[in-house]
C-alpha cells in the first residue's frame, strides 16, 4: 500500500515564501510524473501548478512560473514545491500526485493547506 505524505504549508504574508515537501511511503515503481496541484477555496476543481517528469523536465501553470520551483529527489521518492513571492491568489489546498503509466497507478496526497495574506 502506498501513502503520499505531505509537509509544510501554512500561513504567509504576501511576498513571503513556503516550501511543500510529499514524500512516498511504500513502494513505487516507474514514477512517469511528480507534481503538485491546487485547489482554491470556492472551486470544485484541481489545477495544475507544477510537474515534474521521467526525464527531469517541468512545467508550471502561467500563473506560478518564475515564483514556483518544483524538484524531486528519486531515491526517496519525494518531491518538493518552493513557493517563492507568494500572492493572496495562491491561497489554496495544495496535493502532491505520483503517477505510473506502466504500472497505472495515480496516488494523491491528503492535501496541505496554504494562505498568503495580503
């Protein structure tokens, strides 16, 4: 049985900073994507803030590029998030995802809240 376990978070001043750790308990294997999605307070839907594939490349939603950095370390099947120059609209509950395609496995982490005030 795998668990994403999600680190960090909490409550910041615009413009101020917070790191996301989700780190993998039990065993994974093939990791085709790590990332990170939000939700809003108010919306039904997940977005994408970053990923992170297979072969090291990432992507980030326009509106966290350039602030967000995401990277991972393999051996210990964690990922990270450093949230740099947060706004108030980053406010969100923040879910780490480790996804197989081989193995057609998709784990989600419980959830991490963050607040920007402003």
């Amino acid at each position: 049985q795998v668990r994403l376990v999600e680190s960090g978070g909490g409550l910041v001043q615009a413009g101020g900073s917070l790191s996301l750790s989700c780190a993998a308990l039990g065993s994974i294997s093939s990791i085709t994507t790590m990332g990170w999605y939000r939700q809003p307070p108010g919306k039904q839907q997940r977005e994408l803030v970053a990923v992170i594939i297979e072969n090291g490349s990432t992507t980030y939603a326009d509106s966290v590029r350039g602030r967000f950095t995401i990277s991972r370390d393999i051996g210990k099947n964690t990922v990270y998030l450093q949230m740099n120059s947060l706004k108030p609209e980053d406010t969100a509950v923040y879910y780490c995802n480790i996804r197989s395609l081989r193995s057609g496995t998709n784990y989600w982490g419980q959830g991490t809240q963050v607040t920007v005030s402003s």
